[in-house]
C-alpha cells in the first residue's frame, strides 16, 4: 500500500466481511473483523462499531498477543456499546480459561486520546444502523505568536530566556506560542456521507479513509442509504467539497472486483477528485 500525503496506511476491508486500517508508524489500527498477523504488532486498535465485520478478531488479538507474551493491548470502544463488549470479553475469559488481559477504554465525541505528544485522536459521529464512530488524527504544532514575529531570531531567544526564568518553561512557551491543529487523518468507519455535514471538518483532513460500500445502480443510492452507507453516486454529488490531499475509499461490496473498482471509479469520478482518489482493494479478487 503506497504512502498517501506521506502517511502509510495499509489493510483490508470488504463490506460485510472484514475491515482493518492499519497505520504501521503509529503502531495502532482501526477495527479487526478479521485476524491478521499484521495486526498482532499492534498494541492499540480502535474500533468504530460493533458489527461483526470491524470487531469479530479482538478476542483473538486479545489471547494470541497474551500467548506470546506481549504487552496488554489498548482497545477504544464507544460509550453505547462498551458494556456490551465488556460482557463480551468476560463471556469469553470464562471460554477460554484465560485472563484475556487488555485495557479497555470508553470514548466518544467531544474526548480525546493522546497518542504521542501533539498527535491526539479525537472520535467523532457516524451515522450507521449500529452506533458508530469514526476517528481524527489531529496534529498540533506551535507558532510564534503574532506580535513577535517581526523580532530577529537573537532577540526571541532572549525574551524567551527570560520568560522562562520569570515564568517557568510551560507558561513561558504558552506566552509565546500558539497552538494550531491540523486533522492529518481521518477515518470514518461506516457511515451515511451525511458525516460530510456533521463533521465538516473532515473535508479538510490531509488524508480522508472514507466508506464507499456501492459503486452503480447495482445498488440504487437509497437502498445504501437504508444500509447506512456511503454510495458513489453522493461522492461524486458532492466532489466539489473535498479538499483533501488524497482520500481512500474502502469498504467496497464483495460484489466489485478490483478491476471493476479501478475502472467505475476511472470512469465515474470527476477529474479534479480522481488524482487525489486511491481505492483499497487489498484481499480482494481481481
Ligand atoms: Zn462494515
Ligand atoms: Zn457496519
């Protein structure tokens, strides 16, 4: 899988059957559906909702990174399905006979988790037939503030000197800098594309992952929208309001080969959107 604006995403994902988003470099994917030996070296996962394709390998993860001996894993589940999932996990500690040893956390929109220092990742709202949220990676830089930027750079070391002598290091940065965020990636989990309006802000992301399930009147836009999916047909509607760097389109239908995938969206989508599109068709049939 190549790098997109600079980030490695890798993974698979099939509508119905299994979906996993891994990003190698920070060591942590979205969703397991499905177990793969890529996702095992992966201490995080955060899954977006409960339906059997995004989480049926988690207790599988859960023992197997246990069994070799590696550390606990990290699990995000949202707020309206945690106790399920944690009846779930007990359900099987006692299949098993095992401990099962993980560290679950419950997090919804408006939260955040750090995931290095100024890389935070923040849920937002899906709309599903399940209770589903997607995830931002936001990165968060420092600027100088405005009205010392004109200073020459000797000067800004002796102010800053100072400050921190008066102030102390935290408050003396927080007198000069100012924070910016930039969303860096963003994954939708599955969705209706009414996520567009209800987290605008995804248009903006460097890089957008977004659900596609239906590419042609195969599937006619309403019935997609009944399933809680994105269709094609609504992309390619709203093209105009994606300014995003690159965007990955994944959890295409089982029906699509992906040679059928490569020529709809050659052919379907308008030209200043498809050089920025990339399809994920890993595992699929040609
Ligand atoms: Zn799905
Ligand atoms: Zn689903």
């Amino acid at each position: 899988m190549p790098h997109l604006a600079g980030i490695h995403i890798a993974g698979v994902s099939i509508a119905g059957l299994e979906t996993c988003i891994d990003l190698p470099e920070l060591r942590m994917a979205f969703d397991l559906g499905r177990a793969y030996d890529f996702a095992l070296a992966r201490p995080l996962l955060c899954f977006t909702h409960p339906h059997m394709d995004h989480i049926g390998a988690v207790g599988w993860h859960c023992s197997t990174r246990a069994m070799r001996k590696m550390p606990v894993p990290t699990y995000l589940v949202g707020h309206e399905w945690v106790a399920e999932f944690d009846a779930m996990m007990q359900a099987w500690r006692a299949l098993d006979r095992s401990e099962l040893p993980h560290r679950r956390i419950a997090i919804g929109p408006g939260e955040e988790h750090a995931l290095q220092k100024d890389l935070l990742l923040r849920p937002f709202r899906s709309h599903h037939r399940a209770p589903c949220q997607g995830y931002g990676i936001w990165k968060r830089t420092h600027k100088l503030r405005p009205q010392y930027k004109e200073l020459p750079e000797q000067e800004i070391a002796a102010l800053r000197q100072s400050l921190r002598q008066s102030l102390g290091p935290e408050r003396a940065s927080e007198t000069l800098l100012c924070a910016q965020e930039q969303l860096e990636l963003a994954f939708t989990g599955d969705t209706r594309i009414d996520v567009l309006d209800s987290a605008p802000e995804l248009r903006k992301a460097r890089v957008l992952v977004m659900e596609c399930s239906f590419l042609d009147d195969r599937v006619p836009v309403e019935r997609a929208r009944e399933m809680g999916h994105v269709h094609l047909d609504e992309i390619i509607a709203r093209a105009e309001e994606f300014e995003n760097e690159a965007l990955l389109l994944t959890h295409f239908s089982e029906r699509y080969s992906s040679a059928e995938i490569e020529r709809l969206l050659e052919r379907r989508l308008p030209e200043g959107l498809r050089q920025r599109v990339t399809p994920l068709v890993e595992g699929r049939r040609n």
